[in-house]
C-alpha cells in the first residue's frame, strides 16, 4: 500500500509522478492526479516564487488544489510568508555563524 502525498489515501493505485510545483516527485491517487491537486507545502514551497509563476498556472493548479486543501488564498498567502521568514532566518543563522567562524581565524 502506498500513500498518496496529496490526500493521504492510502491505496495501491498510487503512481509517483514528477510535480507540476517544481522539480520533485510526489505520490498521487488516481483522483488527486487526474484532477491536477498537488501537496500543499509544495504549493507553499513554490509560492516563494511567486512572481515567476503565471496566471494559467494559478488559475489551473493552485487554486483548484487550494481549494481542495480547504484553504484560502489568504491562508496560502500567510503561510508563504512564514516558510519565506523560516528560509530568510536560517539564512541570517547561517551568515552569523560563518562569521563567528571567520573572526575566530
Ligand atoms: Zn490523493
């Protein structure tokens, strides 16, 4: 039995296939790929880069599998902004070390 990344249906039609999101794969029912729902840390993911994702794009993907996540736009738009501070962070985290590094040299 595999599980679908979409849902989370358990089912042994599960087929891995690459992602309309980005570069990944995830696993898909039937029903989730038929109907073009993608996860939705993936949508989220793919919301950093939001200004490079187009409207048909938006249109047929995002929104129907919003839709389908029982989320709002609003939702969506919230929960980029804190993947996006959770990345920019790490990132501040990450250059602090360095240079506590780089100064201990
Ligand atoms: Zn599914």
């Amino acid at each position: 039995m595999n599980k679908c990344d979409v849902c989370g249906t358990e089912s042994s039609d599960i087929q891995v296939c690459s992602s309309s999101t980005s570069g990944v794969s995830f696993a898909y029912c039937s029903r989730c790929l038929q109907s073009g729902y993608e996860p939705y840390s993936a949508l989220v993911s793919m919301g950093l880069f939001w200004a490079d994702i187009n409207k048909t794009y938006k249109q047929q993907i995002l929104i129907p599998s919003l839709n389908f996540h029982g989320k709002t736009r609003e939702d969506f738009d919230n929960d980029v902004e804190k993947l996006y501070k959770e990345y920019t962070e790490a990132e501040q985290v990450a250059k602090t070390n360095k240079t506590e590094v780089t100064a201990g040299e």
